[in-house]
C-alpha cells in the first residue's frame, strides 16, 4: 500500500482501466438491452383496467393489453398521417412520463376515423391525468356520461357521430377546456347557460346539431374565446347582441344558425376578426355592418342578410382579403374602381341590386380569381367585359341581358320553338325509354356561366368552404352500385356550392311540367360515420319557392335511389328559369370536408300541350324529305353489302385515324405551319423535343404559336404521337402547357403549342449569367408552386389521371409573366385504376428519377413526387442538381443538401444569387418540402396536393431527417445505369437513359409500341 501511494500516476492508470473497462461494456451490450432502459414504465395498473374498460364501451377490440401503452414504438401508436391530410385511422394512447417520481399517465387517446360503433365511455372518469380526447368521425351514440365532469380535460373532440340528447350542463364544470367541438351530431335542446363558467375555452364548435332556443348571455364571460361556429341549428330569437366581450376573437361563423337579424352594431368591436360568416339571417335588414377597423379580415361571408345601402369603400381597401362573399341581398350602389383587393381570389356579389359600370380591372383578371355578379343591375358600356370563365355575368344587366354586345355571351338566334328538354346534369347523352338526355359535362366552376345549346344555359356561383379547390368540385361521380332503374342519369350529377341555374330558351309559352330526378350519390349509407351527412338545399321554377328543406336521402329513402319531383308552371317570354340554392343547412363535412350545397341528377321540362301538326306544303316538304331518305338509305346498304364482299375494303390513313380521335382542339393545315414559321426556318427554330425540332411561328391573326415537328427520322411513329395528341388535347389547365391543334397531312405529323416566351425554367437557372433571367425570391416561389399545382392537377383533379414520368426544369416553361407550364407528355403514362403500381418502360432523366421507379421500374404519382422535389432544390440553390458537386465528397446537389439539413443549417442551401432579397421562412420550407419530397420510400413522400397546401404555409412541413447515406460514394451513382444494362441484356428491346442538360432532352426505352413489362 506504501508503494502504491507513493505511486499516484500508477493509481491514475488503474482508474482509467476501470473506466475504460466500463464504456466498453456499455458499448457492446445487446440493443435491447439498452432499449430496455430507455422504455417508459407501464401506466398503473388501474389505469390499464380502465383502457380495457373504455375499449369495451367504444367498440375498439384491437387493443394490445400484452404491450405497453405509454410505449410509442408498441401497436398502441399509430402515427397520424402528413400534417394536411385526412386525420383517419388514427388510433394512438398518449402518456406524460415527466412525473418527479418517474411515473407515466395516459394524457390522450385519439381514435379517428374507425367507425366505432359504441358508446362514449364513462370509464374515461378514471383517467384522472388525460387531458386530451379526440373521438372524431366514427358512429358512436348516446350522451356525455356524468363522470367526465370530475376531470381536466383541455381538448375534447366528438365531432361527426350520432351522440343525442341535450347537451350536459355539468360540461360547465371542466372548466380546463380550451377546446370543444361536437359538431355533427344530433344533440338538441339549448346551449347550457353553465358553459359561462368555461372561461379558458378558446374553441367553441356547435354546428350541424339541432339546437334551439336562445343563445344563454352567460357565454359573454367566455373573453378568451377564439373561435365560435354555431350554423346550421334551430335557435330562436335575434341574433345575440354579446360580441363586445369576445376581444380576442378570430372566426365566426353563424350560417342558417335559426337567429333572426338584424346583425347587432356591437360586432364592430371584433376587430381581431379574421374569418366572419354570417349568412341566411331573416328577419329584420340592416345597413352594410360596421367593419372598418377589422384590417385582418381574410374570409368575409354576409349572405343572405336582408342587408341593403352601397358597399362601404374600405371594403375594397381590405389587403389580406381572399374570399368575399356578399350574395344574396339588396346592396345598392356602383362597384368600386379601385383595383384594391389585389388578394381577393373569390369574389361573389350575385343577387343584389348593384348598378353602375363593370370596373375594367374585373374584367382583366387571370383564372386565379373568380368574380360573380349574375343577378344585378349594371348599365352596358361602349366596351363591354371580355367573355371569361372566371367572370359570371348572366342576367347581371338592366333588364336581365347578359353581355349586351359580347359575341361570346349573346343569346343563340332560336331556330323554332321547342316543347320539350331533357338534360342528364353532368353526365353524358342518353336515352332512357325513348327519350334523349342531352349531355351536360362542362366541368362548371365557382363563378361561371356556361351558354351551352340553343335551348339551355347553366350559372354556377359559390366557393366550396374549408376545403382545398380542384376542377371536379362540380361534377359528383357515384362511388357504389346504383340501386335504381335508368342508371345513366344518376351515376353523375351536378354540384353547387351556392346556387345552380338552369335557364331555358326559345320555348313555346304555355303550361309546363318540370321533373327533377335526384338520387344522393356522394353521402353513403352504412354504419360508419360516412353515413351521418344531411345535405338540404331549395329548389326554385321561375323564382318561386317550390322545395324548401329538401333532403334527398330521406325523400328516397336511402342513398344511390332515385326520386323525382314533378312541379308544374308557365312559360312566358319563352324563358324558363330552375335555380337549385343552398341556404347554409345540413352538414359540411361528412364524408369529407366540403360535401354540402345543391345536387342534381337530370331535369325534363315538357309542355302540355302537343306540338303542331305539320300541314299542307309542310305535309308535302315532310313527304319528299321522307323520299329522299329512303333513297339515301338503299344505297347505304348496298355500298354496305359491297363493302361487306371486300370490294372497298382497304386500310384507313392517318388522318383519318387522327381525326377520329375526340380532341379538344382544333387542325391545322401544313400550309398554315409553313406561313406561321417561314418554311420551318432555321432562324425559328427554338429547341429539340423527343419528336424532333420545335418552332417559333405565328399564325395570320397575329398569335405566337410553338410548332413540334416529329422528326422523319424519329422511331416513336404514330402511336407515341396518338398518345400525346388524345392525351394533351384533354388537360386545360393554368399551369399545364396548353395544346392548340394539330396538324396532319400526308407524313407530316406536327402539334401546335402556346408559345413560352420565356423559354423553359432550365435556361433561366442554368444558363450563362449574361443571358439569364432574374429570378427573384416571389417568383421563384411562384413558379414552384405553379409546378406544384400543374402536377396536382395531372394526378388528382383532372378527368384524365397522368403520370408525366419525366419532371425536370428543361420540361418546365414559363411564359411571359413567368407562370410555370408543364410540358412534353410524350413520357407520360394514363392511370392504370386497377393496378396499384404501373410497370412498364423505363424513361426519364438521370437526376430526377425516383430510386424505386429507376431500379424496378415500379411507377406511381410518388415518382413525379420526387422528380418535383429535384426540381423544388434547383430553384431553391439556382443550381444543377447533377452538375453541382461543391467537393468531392458530395455527389450531387440533393447529396449536399441532405447533409446542410442534418447540420441544421439549410440556409446555406440558397441561392447567393439572390443576396438578402428573399423570404427565410418560405426557402427554408421549400427546401423542407423538397427534401419529403425526395424521400427514397414513395410511401412518405406526400401527395402533390398535400405539397401546394405546405408550400402556401396552409399546413406545416413534417419533420422527417433523411438519411445522405445513399450517395456514399461514387458506384452508387451509377446503379441506375447498371439497372438498365441488366435490363436491356433480359430484352430485345433498345434502352436508352440520358444525363439532364440544359437543352430539351426527351428520353424514349424501347423502339416499339410493345410495352416490357419488368418483373
């Protein structure tokens, strides 16, 4: 021992054995090991019991007693889908494990969308730490149990079930409750005045209940509230006059809530207001409501208000307006001049009394904005307004013209009287028993109106609410077997949001019968919560209220049947006039967010009388007509007969197969295209596509076309060119390059383009600096979300779903005001509904391709996900993703900028180009949204809509770190090419695969029409 004190240098190297000794143990011990360290204590043992307890009481029988519920790596976790989504499915147990002496409590239970069955358990009494509980969209019955009054609870949701009865004032008691929701349900009685002791509550939501009585003066005390949605009820009495307590409030919503006006003068004190939905309030009108101080107001709706006077100018001062509502009331005055609201995308004034001129910057708007103002008073001008899709002007002048001088909007010359039309709404044409059913397919929109046929016309206004718009919001498509006879007319049918006109013309006057065929086609009938809608609207013949109320599902008795409602009436002036109008009752959100309004199936109108017996010279003219046909008719079946033997028999020509197609575009002849591009000159010449060279022409009217010339060399032939052609000529589309014929003749094969004056997105980031343009931050985030929103549509909104399977910035064009176009469909490949995946040949760019689709060949819409998230990173760093290479470390640009993301420190990633000009939040969130986007599973990458809502800040990024490891090194760079050799050595067929460049490279695998398919 003296010798070892005397050594403490040899003491020292003995104790760092030892701690050594230790690290190594730890290091190597079993994971489970270590994770059994780290897992979270079980709950107390009551706590357990009381689980099993409330999953008896809800129905829920898949619960795992055997793990631990507090642990979130057991099955009691299943993680919520993307932040954005659809909350379905979710079944989860949460627990606070902070307690100082290391015990776990159950804090939240979140099941959604399950579809339980149940009741809501009492035994959640015993849960004394759950602070949460969201039990939204399932089936569950009964009331509130008594128990819940003795706990803490801060967030209760039981929205879209069939809970019943009045609510329980004992709710007051849980005074920790900053959210309640139980919208949809079938609670009735009034609103407790106890709810007054509820002074931490932020979020009250009562709709779509059946509610009645006064609104209880106690809930003044609730001066945190920020939100209140009570539409939809029975409550009695006038609006309540209590707002000057609720300072801090933000959204309001009071839709055919049962109050009478007028809207009470206190209101103006909300000026933290950011969201006001007032609509359908009868009873006593008012003047234009005080709202000057409410600078913050996103989403004003006063409709239906019995609200009169002009419009107030600081209403077109509102800078951060996106949806005005104002419909349906008695406002009087002119429309401003001021081109204020910049922001304001949906506009409706519809049915008032305005008059006065059309402001030209109306007019002049691009589709983003919908403007309505069908149903006024406005005076003609020398100039009328130009004919848009976004802009509804039917019956909005003096005297119930609709465009005056407008070619595009003036009524069809009647060529005779008609005594009868027939209309299968958003459907095809058919015949059922004997009778024709004109089409009606026009997609519709929230401020349109269509002049379709000599005989009818359609006015759609309205905005689907709390839901992300897409083109097909107006046409409903039946998701189940239809149980009724005549399918055809219910298999589809018309929506509306707010109102539906059908107006018809050129009818003889006299008595009519109108039949209204409805069948509800989108609310299902099971037991799930799917089944919980109640959709009501009105139906007005010529102005006159004829179905108040109406429910479909009840009147037919279930859903996918059919009814018919038979109504009679008179046609004067030949005009005839069917209006379907929502008045804010039902539900708004079962089985998705926005399923509510107007729907209907097919419409007949029939005179009464017979039509005119032809007579006399007529009787003649009918007789030799009758002659001539028959003649015509004989000699068709002999050709026929002849044909039959062969003697005419012989191989059609491409155009004849080309004009066969159903286009939605117009031809073109190759003596136009050579006028338009001076004998496809060189000097025209503007870029080389898959089909050969593309060129800048301009036809005799002065429009600037791009004309694609398919190559006489080309191997792609006219299957590729069919392919492209049917499918292009049906995508119209903001943010899709827009096709405007084609030209066919003898060999020659060419398409006819809008021209991008701004060449394509690779040339603006990738080019030489002196020829670049100057993309600063806004439109860079303009044009990536114009990419995301084009993508969007090709995947999920238009008729026609699309895989374009070849994403890249050489694909992407701009036009003058720098819009991003998606382009070149010659890679693209239809939805395959029946299959899963689609595997099929192999095309893209090195780059851009996702890892599943360029290594197995396993395509989906993720693949355009990822090749899009390529393409976010590009504008985000001005760079190459394939050339940029800032060491040798580093692979590519999406290599660096995983890495910049593990470090924290995606910053760096931008642009230098753009200094300090720009927006930190918005590139660090376009980053984020690239890097999800670029996640090599496709199953967590989101969907392209999913993508607009978190580029536009709407829903937040979730926070995935991914893994750089893929680009370890070089070798793994060339997998994909190693992949395609493999492949072609199993295959006849040619593959090719290119590197992106900054010149349109179009990649084409395999030289037939043939499809490999790559097991």
């Amino acid at each position: 021992m003296g010798r070892v004190a005397q050594c403490p240098s040899t003491m020292k190297i003995l104790f760092g054995y030892i701690i050594v000794t230790v690290l190594l143990v730890l290091i190597c011990m079993e994971p489970n090991q270590v994770e059994a360290q780290v897992e979270p204590p079980y709950p107390p043992r009551y706590e357990v019991k009381a689980l099993r307890e409330i999953a008896a009481e809800l129905g829920k029988k898949d619960w795992n007693f055997s793990e631990n519920p507090c642990n979130n790596k057991s099955s009691w976790f299943t993680p919520p889908p993307l932040h954005g989504s659809r909350a379905v499915n979710n079944s989860t147990v949460t627990c606070n494990c902070s307690f100082t002496n290391g015990e776990c409590h159950i804090d939240g239970i979140y099941l959604v969308g399950q579809d339980l069955d149940g009741v809501l358990p009492r035994s959640l009494g015993k849960l004394s730490y759950i602070k949460t509980l969201h039990l939204y969209m399932n089936y569950l019955k009964g009331t509130i149990p008594h128990e819940w009054a003795a706990l803490k609870l801060e967030t209760v949701t039981l929205a879209m079930n069939r809970l019943s009865g009045p609510i329980p004032s004992y709710l007051g008691n849980i005074t920790t409750l900053k959210y309640l929701s139980i919208e949809n349900n079938l609670f009735s009685g009034t609103i407790p005045p106890e709810f007054g002791r509820l002074v931490n509550l932020e979020n009250l939501t009562l709709n779509a209940n059946y509610l009645t009585g006064k609104f209880p003066s106690s809930l003044a005390n609730l001066s945190n509230l920020k939100e209140l949605r009570i539409s939809s009820n029975n409550f009695t009495g006038k609006m309540p006059d209590i707002f000057r307590s609720w300072k801090q409030l933000e959204k309001l919503e009071i839709q055919a809530s049962g109050f009478e006006g007028p809207i009470p003068s206190s209101l103006a004190l909300l000026h933290n207001l950011v969201e006001l939905r007032i609509s359908d309030l009868p009873g006593e009108g008012s003047k234009f409501p005080n709202l000057k101080n409410m600078n913050n107001m996103y989403r004003l709706m006063l409709g239906g208000c019995n609200i009169s006077g002009p419009i107030p100018d600081y209403v077109w001062e509102f800078s951060r307006l996106q949806i005005l509502d104002l419909s349906f009331n008695n406002l009087e005055g002119s429309v401003s001049d001021s081109e204020s609201l910049t922001k304001t995308q949906y506009m409706y004034l519809t049915k008032n009394s305005l008059t006065g001129r059309i402001p030209d910057w109306m007019s002049i708007r691009d589709s983003r904005y919908q403007i309505d103002l069908s149903y006024n008073n406005f005076s003609e001008s020398l100039q009328s307004p130009s004919c848009r899709e976004n802009l509804n002007l039917f019956q909005s002048f003096a005297g119930g013209k609709d465009l005056g001088s407008d070619n595009c909007l003036k009524n069809f010359p009647c060529s005779k009287d008609w005594y009868s039309v027939n209309i299968n709404c958003g459907g095809g044409a058919t015949t059922i028993n004997g009778v024709d059913y004109e089409a009606d397919e026009d997609f519709g929109g929230r401020a349109k109106y269509v002049p379709l046929k000599e005989t009818w016309e359609t006015s759609s206004t309205g905005l689907f609410w709390d839901t992300t718009p897409t083109s097909m919001d107006f046409i409903a498509q039946n998701v189940s077997v239809l149980r009724t006879n005549n399918s055809e007319l219910y298999t589809r049918a018309r929506l509306s949001p707010l109102s539906l006109t059908y107006y018809f013309r050129c009818l003889a006057n006299g008595n009519y019968t109108v039949t209204l065929h409805f069948a509800e086609i989108v609310i299902r009938d099971n037991r799930s919560y799917q089944s919980l809608g109640r959709r009501i609207f009105d139906v007005y013949v010529q102005e006159k209220l004829e179905l108040k109320d109406l429910n479909i599902k009840n009147e037919a008795k279930g859903v996918d049947k059919a009814v018919t409602r038979k109504f009679k009436t008179v046609v004067r002036n030949k005009t005839l006039t069917i209006r379907f109008h929502w008045a804010g009752k039902g539900t708004t959100a079962i089985p998705r967010r926005g399923t509510y309004g107007p729907l209907i199936s097919a419409i007949s109108v029939d005179s009464d009388i017979k039509p005119p017996v032809l007579s006399g010279r007529n009787k003649n003219m009918k007789f030799i007509v009758g002659a001539v046909v028959s003649v015509l008719c004989l000699i068709f079946i002999i050709l026929g007969i002849l044909r039959w033997k062969g003697y005419f028999r012989c191989k059609p020509s491409r155009e004849q197969v080309l004009r066969g197609l159903d286009l939605q575009t117009g031809f073109f002849t190759f003596k136009q295209m050579k006028a338009a591009t001076n004998k496809f000159d060189a000097a025209n010449k503007i870029g080389e596509g898959g089909f050969g060279a593309v060129y800048k022409g301009v036809l005799l009217d002065g429009t600037i076309i791009a004309v694609k010339k398919l190559s006489s060399k080309s191997r792609q032939g006219d299957r590729e060119f069919l392919n492209e052609l049917g499918m292009i000529s049906g995508l119209q589309h903001l943010n899709v390059v827009r096709l405007y014929g084609c030209c066919v003749e003898g060999t020659q094969l060419l398409l006819v383009y809008e021209f991008m004056e701004n060449n394509s997105l690779a040339h603006a980031l990738f080019s030489p600096t002196e020829s670049q343009l100057k993309l600063d931050w806004p439109t860079r985030q303009k044009i990536c979300l114009g990419i995301a929103k084009g993508l969007t549509f090709l995947h999920e909104e238009s008729s026609l779903k699309v895989v374009h399977r070849d994403i890249k910035t050489t694909n992407v064009l701009l036009d003058s005001d720098l819009n991003a176009k998606i382009s070149d469909f010659g890679l693209a490949k239809f939805d395959e509904e029946e299959n899963t995946h689609i595997s099929t040949r192999i095309a893209g760019t090195i780059g851009y391709m996702a890892p599943e689709y360029a290594l197995w060949g396993y395509l989906t819409y993720k693949a355009d996900v990822y090749s899009f998230g390529i393409v976010a990173l590009e504008i985000v760093a001005g760079k190459n993703n394939t050339k940029y290479r800032p060491e040798e470390n580093y692979v590519c640009l999406q290599d660096w900028a995983l890495v910049l993301q593990q470090k924290g420190n995606l910053m760096e990633l931008v642009d230098p180009r753009l200094g300090t000009e720009f927006n930190e939040e918005e590139a660090i969130r376009m980053a984020k949204v690239a890097l999800l986007c670029t996640n090599s599973s496709p199953a967590l990458r989101p969907t392209m809509s999913e993508v607009v809502n978190m580029l536009e800040g709407r829903t937040l990024v979730p926070e995935l770190i991914l893994d750089p490891s893929i680009f370890a090194d070089e070798s793994r760079f060339g997998a994909v090419k190693d992949q395609f050799n493999r492949m072609q050595s199993r295959s006849s067929k040619t593959t090719t695969i290119t590197q992106s460049s900054d010149s349109t490279s179009t990649v084409w695998l395999g030289s037939s029409s043939t499809l490999v398919e790559h097991q």
